[in-house]
C-alpha cells in the first residue's frame, strides 16, 4: 500500500507532467500499482486505511444499504469516507460477523 503521502505528491508530480514510470522510480514502487492506487485515491478520497469507520457509521450504513441506498449517498449522509466505510463493512459481512 502507497502511503497517503506519497500518493498526493504523485498527484502533483503527474498534474507537472511527470510521467508515471519516473515518478514511480522516484518513490521506489512499481508503476502500474502507483497509477492504479492514484485512481483510486482520486474515487474515493484520500485516505489512511489505518483509521477504522466508527462502529456508529457501520450501523448506519447497514441500516441504509437494507432501505436500497448506495455507497455514495450513505459516505455523503454520514461524512463518512466512502472507501474505509465500504470495506469496513464488507470486511464485517464476509468474517459471518455480525454487524454492529
């Protein structure tokens, strides 16, 4: 995994005109992960995966996602970043764990 860091100075870099294979080098990771790992990050939001969605937001999102509404809405109705919300919650669903 590209820390956060790394990945908004990739941004920058490539926004300069770097290309991907230089700015990998530079970073000392592999070039298609780092491009793969830029489109990501600019989807669904810079963030640190180490911080986990409070139990409070999994609940919720449970609650919504059985009412029929998708990730967006639910991320943007609980100021929630949509990737860690997501994978928190499938994460819970794939262990048999019960949310909370």
């Amino acid at each position: 995994m590209i820390p956060t860091n790394e990945l908004a100075l990739a941004i920058e870099l490539r926004q300069e005109g770097c290309c991907w294979k230089r700015i990998a080098v530079g970073l000392g990771v592999d070039d298609v992960a780092l491009r793969y790992a830029v489109k990501n990050a600019l989807r669904d939001g810079m963030h640190d995966a180490r911080i986990a969605t409070p139990d409070w937001g999994i609940v919720a999102a449970n609650r919504m996602r059985a009412d029929g509404l998708g990730w967006q809405s639910i991320s943007d109705h609980l100021g929630l970043q949509l990737g860690p919300l997501r994978e928190r919650y499938y994460r819970l669903r794939k262990g048999k764990r019960q949310c909370p």
